[in-house]
C-alpha cells in the first residue's frame, strides 16, 4: 500500500534521515522503534509531507509523490490518504469532542455538517466516549483526549493511519486505554505505520518491527526476529535496555 523510496532530509546541514526506504502492506501494522534522535519521527513526518524530504518519493494506492517536484493538490490527496496521530493530541481547544472529530471531514472530505457530525457520534461510541460528545478538551484527560485524536483519524476511513509516538505525553494512568483502541484497530486490519518507545506493546501489536539508528533503518522482521534474536549490535544494545 505505501512504499518509502530513498527518502533523505537534513536540518541546517545535519543529516536526520539517510535514503530510507520501507514498504508497508495492507492491512500491515509496522512499528518502528528505537533511540531518541534518531529519526523515526522526522520520516513519519516525511512520509505524509508534514514535513518535506530532500529527496526521493512517497507513493501510496497508485498516487506518487517525489520530493523534488511535488503539486499542493497531491500532497493534500496524500494526507487525506494518511491522517497523522499527534503525540500531543493536536485538538482545537474551542471545539467541542465531537466537532474536533467532524471538523476534518467537513473542511477536508467536504461532507455536509449533519453527515460529519453523525460521523462523529458514531466515531465516539466507538472509542467509548459517547458520554463525552459536548465535552472541550479542557475537560477531558490525557488518555481521552488522545482517543479522540485517533477517532479523528478513524472517521476518515483511509487507508492508513500514521501515529507518533501516541502515548508518549501521556500519565501512565492513561496509557492502557489509548493502547487498547490501537489493538484493537490491529486486530480489524486498519494499516498503521506506529512510532513508539512501548517495547511490549509493539511486540504484542506489531505485524513488522523497523529498528532505526544514525537515521537509517537498521534492521526489520517479525517482533520474534527483532526482539527474540536481534542480528545487529545496534539493535541488540538498544534491547538489551528493556530486558534487564
């Protein structure tokens, strides 16, 4: 469904990303781990154009876009192709729960306001949260609020579902909930390219583990492979800090 080709990009002439390329599957859950500054939040930002590579292309269901020479029409069509889960929620303070989830669909899927915020609704029993519909951000939890983020992406239907790091701004209270809703996207097959630092989750969720290290990607495979018997110093140094 999605295949990464040589993407590179360097901030004020400091390489983050080194002609990366990966494919993802339909259906496919990919987590990608590793250490802190390494680049795994810079190319899931690359692949939907959040921020734009150096060089090389993104393709996703026959739609292609090159790094170099790319149009605002087709990296609109990409993002609405991959909606982006923001570590920390991204939610419009002055909107309520459910108009968070409708806005998208009603400025960027240009659905009529009763179908958008039917959506919604729908979109919020879903999560578990119907009882908070009218509720401002400011009134929900971390936890909650990040649920509502992924709804958001949820209400879409697209393809594919990009998130950063989910839990990462959470209290360790709120995690469990945020963990279950993607688990559950896992086991109905939603595709989902998943930045995380949650070891176990990634080994219970994940269909491929991506290790990256030095802006590149080291190693992948199956998380028996990856985490059962590393092949690569770098990945068996950075494991071996979660199994102690």
């Amino acid at each position: 469904m999605i295949t990464v080709s040589n993407i590179s990009k360097s901030f004020d002439g400091q390489s983050i990303l080194n002609n990366i390329s990966l494919q993802v599957n339909t259906g496919e859950v990919v987590a990608i781990i590793g250490p802190s500054g390494t680049g795994k939040s810079t190319l899931l930002r690359c692949i939907s154009f959040l921020e734009t590579p150096d060089s090389g292309q993104i393709a996703i269901n026959g739609l292609s876009i090159d790094a170099k020479q790319n149009h605002d029409n087709d990296v609109r069509e990409l993002r609405k192709q991959l909606p982006f889960v923001f570590q920390n929620y991204a939610l419009y303070a002055n909107l309520s729960a459910v108009q968070n989830i409708a806005e998208p669909l009603k400025t960027v899927w240009k659905q009529s306001r009763e179908q958008a915020e039917q959506t919604a609704l729908q979109v919020l029993s879903d999560i578990g949260l119907a009882d908070k519909a009218q509720h401002y951000p400011s009134q929900l939890s971390g936890g909650q609020q990040q649920r509502i983020g992924i709804g958001r992406a949820m209400a879409t239907q697209a393809q594919a579902i990009l998130m950063d790091e989910p839990t990462s701004a959470l209290d360790p209270e709120w995690v469990g909930e945020v963990l279950t809703l993607i688990k559950r996207l896992a086991e109905q097959k939603q595709t989902m390219i998943i930045v995380t630092h949650e070891m176990a989750f990634a080994r219970e969720v994940a269909d491929r583990v991506v290790f990256m290290s030095d802006g590149g990607i080291v190693e992948q495979g199956s998380p028996e492979q990856v985490f059962g018997s590393p092949k690569d110093p770098r990945t068996q140094r950075f494991l071996a800090r979660f199994t102690r």
